[in-house]
C-alpha cells in the first residue's frame, strides 16, 4: 500500500510554522510603527549569550540617552514593548526637564544575577557604539555603575561611570521628593510634609534615599519590597512601617510612592487606592493611558512620571556637560517648578496631568524642530 501524499494545503506543519512566523514578523512591524520610533536595533552574540534591543525614539533635541535594562521578560515581546515605552519616556522626560538630549532606551534580556557579566556588557558596548553616538546608555534596573565600565571597554557612548556621576539614584530621590513637595502644594495648598504619611513601593536605591528625605522633615513612611534586606533597611533606618507587598496599594495613607517597576496603576490596584497624591520614581507607572483619566476620576493629584523622576537623566546629563554635582542637584530641584507648571496646563486645558505633561514635552520638541528646519 502506498504510503499517503502529503497535502500542501496550510494544515502541514511546515506551512503552519511559515505562516505563523510571517504573523510574527507583521505583528512586529505594526508594533514599531505603533511606537513611531526613529530605529530599533536588535542584536544576538552567541558567544556570550547576550540578547540586546536598544531603541531610539527621538533626536530632535539631541542624542538620544537612556539606560540599560537587564531584566528576565517572560517573552521577547514584553522585552520589546518595555524598550519602546521607556524610550519615548526618556524623549519627554529630557524635553520637560529642559535637557538637549533625545530619547533611547535598552534592554539586556536574561538573568541580572549572573557573576560573569563582563561579556554580556562587552557585547552590549559594541552594540551601542554600532550606532555611532545616536545612543548614549546608563545605569538602570538591574545594572550597576561596575557594568557601565565594561561597556567603556569597547564605547565611549556611556555614563554613569565610576568617579564621575556614578549612582544616579540620590539625584533621582531628590527629585521626586521636590516633585511631591510640588504635589502637596496643588493638592493642600502647604508643600510642608511633615505630618504626611506615604506609602513607599520599592525599597531599592531610589526608595531609600527617599525615605530619608521624607524621615527628616518628619513623614511617616511606610514602605514594602520584595527583597527583605532592602525593607529592613528602611525599616531600621528611618523608623518605616514594613506593609506585605500586595497591601500596599490599600495602606490609607497621603502619597502613594511607586518606585519599583512600571505598570502598577491599572485596574486592579486604582479601586484599592485610598491616598490623595501619586508621586513616586518608577517609570511606566500608568499601565495604560486611560488609567490616567481613572485617577482625575477619582480626585487623585498625579505626577508624570517622566516629570518627576527626571533627576537621574539630569545627573548622567551633568557628566556629559561637566556640571558639578550641585549644579545637578540644583537643576532636579527644579522639578518642583516643572510640576507646578503641569498642573497649571492641565488646568487651563482641563485635561489629566499625563496629557498635560505630554503637551509641555511636544511642545519643546515641535518649536526646536522648526527652529532646525527654518534655521540655514
């Protein structure tokens, strides 16, 4: 008997696997035109293992900067995603803060716990210098000022280095403190928080510094994260009451202060608010834009946060321009003003201070772009 003819029809594997891998790639596509981006690159070394994406958003204002991500995504596509929204944050948070940078953004997908890191940075170094200073990359989540000096290996391209502005989160801390001074001025009419209670997310860095803010003018913290070491040290360091992780979002407190990932603010946790001010150092913290529209809903003042946490971008800016610490110090205080400044706008434009902010951002952007084009 003979065996049966195979049909070419798209029920055979090989057809299924092509025409699944064609949907992929048209998925792909359609997402990076969703995120209007000037480039994305995406490199693979095999030799190390090292899975790279960096995107660049915008440089109308200049070099786009931001930093790198190492972090384990559940999938490549949630690595993309993240990549393409942290670029076009780091776009308006440069052009809120008044910097002459663009925006970029990369991520290293893989286990930040990893010993041997300095081939996965090497790799990564040669990526960003590929792009010929279009790109100038930091410290962030998951990597350290000691990763920075391996991709000064193989780029200039890099900030954040050990001896020059180094670990960014003390700027950045300062900033969004200014930020929620800023909040409790719209808010109560006083910018005075001693007395206030805020409920600190993320215990990392940025989290520490800024409860150490917040404990010497007298605010009563309370704080959650998911590495212990870190909750203790603000527990112990700052008399902070430690809360469970999932309860955080219903500690009945003043100022709700997101400092870890992005994402938080979405469905599930805006019903369980009970807080007057959102103002904290995490990106990405409206896990959709509507979310935004929910807390004006719901009275809640809310910070940008692109606006607030810009003092990280403002202290690697101060390497590259040769500022003094001060001078970075100074220049994220103003923050406080910036804010201020979005509230006013939402006001007279009587929309949500996320689209306020977008509006002061593409503004700058839109006048230095004709400036350029008009300009011979």
């Amino acid at each position: 008997m003979k065996a049966r003819v195979k049909s070419s029809a798209s029920s055979s594997p090989a057809h299924s696997r092509a025409s699944a891998k064609k949907e992929e790639a048209t998925a792909l596509f359609a997402l990076l035109e969703e995120h209007e981006h000037e480039q994305v690159s995406l490199v693979y070394e095999p030799s190390s293992g090292y899975r790279g994406i960096i995107a660049i958003h915008d440089t109308t204002l200049g070099p786009a900067l931001g930093g790198t991500r190492f972090w384990h995504y559940a999938n490549d596509r949630d690595a993309l995603i993240d990549c393409l929204r942290l670029a076009r944050g780091m776009t308006y948070k440069a052009a809120v803060a008044g910097l002459n940078l663009g925006g970029g953004k990369s991520v290293i997908i893989g286990d930040n716990k990893i010993r041997n890191r300095e081939p996965i940075f090497r790799a990564h170094g040669r990526h960003v210098k590929a792009l010929g200073g279009r790109y100038i990359t930091a410290e962030d989540v998951g990597t350290s000022v000691s990763d920075m000096e391996f991709i000064k290996a193989e780029t200039d391209h890099v900030t954040g280095l050990i001896g020059k502005s180094g670990d960014p989160s003390p700027v950045t801390a300062f900033g969004v403190y200014r930020g929620m001074k800023a909040c409790a001025k719209h808010h109560y009419g006083d910018d005075g928080l001693k007395g206030k209670t805020v409920a600190i997310q993320g215990c990392g860095h940025v989290g520490y510094y800024l409860a150490d803010l917040l404990y010497k003018e007298g605010a009563q913290v309370y704080a959650t994260d998911i590495d212990a070491a870190k909750l203790k040290a603000v527990v112990d360091d700052f008399r902070a009451k430690a809360v469970n992780a999932e309860e955080i979002y219903s500690v009945e407190a003043d100022i709700f202060a997101p400092c870890a990932l992005g994402g938080i603010i979405n469905d599930e946790t805006i019903p369980q608010l009970k807080v007057a001010i959102i103002a904290g150092g995490a990106n990405n913290q409206l896990a959709e834009e509507r979310h935004g529209d929910l807390l004006e809903e719901k009275g809640i003042t809310y910070a940008p946060d692109y606006v607030i946490n810009a003092g990280g971008l403002v202290n690697v800016n101060a390497e590259l321009e040769g500022w003094t610490m001060e001078r970075a110090r100074n220049k994220a205080g103003e923050i406080y003003e910036t804010i201020l400044m979005v509230f006013d706008i939402a006001a007279e434009e009587r929309m949500p201070s996320y689209r306020a902010a977008d509006r002061l951002a593409e503004r700058r952007i839109a006048a230095i772009a004709k400036v350029r084009q008009n300009f011979v």
